[in-house]
C-alpha cells in the first residue's frame, strides 16, 4: 500500500500529462494521501481566492496581502483540524506561485501549497476539517480527491461542511 499511494501520489502530481485543475474563481482543490504514518495534503487554487487579485502586487497594500496570504498558508495547525488523537506533527509546509517569483506574468495565476504531517498513531486518522473558508472568505468550495488505507474517495467541501471523512 505504501508503494501504491506513493506512486498514484507521484503519477497524479509529477505527471505532465495530468490536466490540471480547472481554474474556477471562489473554488480549490486538496489531494490528500495516507501512507503509513504520513498525511500529505496539496492544495491547489486560483491565486484570486486566496488574494483578491491574480498579478504582482503594485502597492504596498498589496505586498501586505501577499505576506499576510503566505502567512496564513505557513500555518498547516490553523488550516487543517486532524483529531487530536492521530498525534500528527506538521513539517514545514512548501508554498509556490507565480505572484511570490521574479519575471513577467500575465493571465490567471494559481498558488500551490504542500502539507506533511508525521502521526504516531494514524489509526486514529479519519477525519480533517479545514479553515481554509474562514481563513480565505472568497473561497466557496474545495473539491478534495483522497487515497488512504481504505482506498480512493473524493468529495467537496463548503463554508457550511468544511469536514471530510474517511
Ligand atoms: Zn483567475
């Protein structure tokens, strides 16, 4: 199992081929992966719900908001509830976008973000809940696409359900 969700992990990340996710305003994306005693989870979203606006920032306000965004991304325990019981502990999270890079950018921008956590009894691991609405309000919906030790599921989550079970 542990090759398994390692390799889907690496086909569905790596591969170029894969499409990517539509770029949809208001709505993003979680892959998440249980794999022994590790939790990874990879978010993908328009840069706009997260940030209001899709391109360098201009104004100082603007490179506030861009701090304050990737603040609020380096901060796995607030974004992500997992039960207490699991006894997880987040590694540093990898955080990549356009908007943070040297160069011209032009069109829609997404962000990536990369969560690791390390559980001592991942047992225990079957549900997360994210504060990713309340964190960025012009979320609306997250779709989440989930390989754990009972196999494949996928679902979506609102400001009202931000809970996924498994
Ligand atoms: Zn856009």
């Amino acid at each position: 199992m542990r090759l398994l969700a390692l390799g889907l992990l690496i086909l569905v990340w790596a591969d170029p081929a894969h499409p990517a996710p539509a770029h949809v305003h208001g709505e993003a994306r979680l892959e998440m992966v249980i794999d022994g005693d590790s939790l990874s989870v990879r978010l993908d979203s328009p840069l706009d719900g997260l940030l209001g606006f899709e391109r360098r920032p201009r104004t100082d306000p603007e490179r506030q908001a861009v701090r304050a965004m990737r603040a609020r991304l380096e901060t796995p325990d607030r974004l992500f509830l997992l039960p207490a019981g699991a006894a997880c502990v987040a590694m540093p999270p990898r955080i990549a976008s356009p908007v943070f890079a040297d160069g011209a950018v032009s069109g829609h921008l997404d962000l990536s973000a990369e969560y690791h956590w390390r559980c001592a009894r991942p047992a225990a691991l079957r549900t997360l809940e994210t504060r990713l609405f309340a964190e960025f309000p012009r979320l609306g919906m997250i779709t989440i696409q989930f390989i754990g030790p009972g196999g494949q599921r996928s679902g979506r989550l609102t400001p009202r359900q931000a809970a996924f079970a498994w």
